[in-house]
C-alpha cells in the first residue's frame, strides 16, 4: 500500500488531498485544513485522524514501480516535489465520493421527510378521534 499527501492552497483554504494506491487501485479523501499546516500540525493530524478518514470509492490506476537507480529516485523525488497538483484519477475519485454522498443525502433526507409526512398523518388522525369521542 502506498500513500501521499499534498496540500495546495485553494482559495480561500490549504487542503490536503490523501491518495492511497492499493492492489493497483486508487481512492483520495479531501481534508480542508483552513489555515496553513504546519509539518508539524500535518504529522499529528495523520496520526490522530488517518484511521477516521473517508476514502472515496477505488478506481483503477497505473502503478508504477520505482528503479533502484538512487540518481533517478531522487529525479522522480523532485518531479513530484515540483508537481503541486492532484491527479486526474485523484480528481476522478473525489468526483464519484461526491456523487455517493449526495445520493446518500439524498436518501437521508426522502426518509426523514416521509417520515414527517407519516407523522403528521398520525396526528391528523388523532385529533379526528378525540373530536367523535363522546358521540
């Protein structure tokens, strides 16, 4: 299993975007830190936090393995550290946890208003009741 961090600015909050490679599958969380984080403040939050985020729904990815090469490992450690950007399949995998919670939304809310309806009903029904009581 592999995973990365990047924290980008995007206005008007700092933003982490967790990428978890695993089985040659990706899926991303996207946590809004507000202010800038500190090394520091990143290393507690990854301890405190990582086992409560929510990772979106995996996707395919290519996994590339690195050489043993140390002059091209510490190529590819620069090109990453000058890449500040998420992935394409990073941006995916946000897309379809958005279109999950949504519909979960969705549904929470449909109950929540049947459930209103059907609670109204009742007392509708009560008070009709109590009116032909005594007749």
């Amino acid at each position: 299993m592999k995973t990365s961090l990047t924290v980008f600015f995007e206005d008007p909050f700092w933003v982490g975007v967790f990428e978890r490679i695993e089985d040659g599958k990706l899926s991303v969380c996207k946590v809004t830190f507000g202010a800038e984080p500190t090394d520091g403040e990143l290393y507690d939050f990854i301890l405190r936090e990582y086992t409560h985020l929510r990772f979106s729904p995996a996707v395919e990815a290519d996994v590339h393995h690195a050489a043993d090469n140390p002059k091209r490992r510490q190529r590819s450690a620069r090109k990453l550290l000058s890449n500040t950007g998420v992935g394409t399949k990073a941006q995916q995998a946000l897309q379809r946890q958005r279109e999950e919670m949504k519909i979960e939304r969705k549904e929470k809310s449909r109950e929540l208003r049947e459930a209103e309806k059907q609670r109204q009903f009742e007392l509708r029904q009560q008070k009709k009741k109590e009116k032909h009581r005594g007749h």
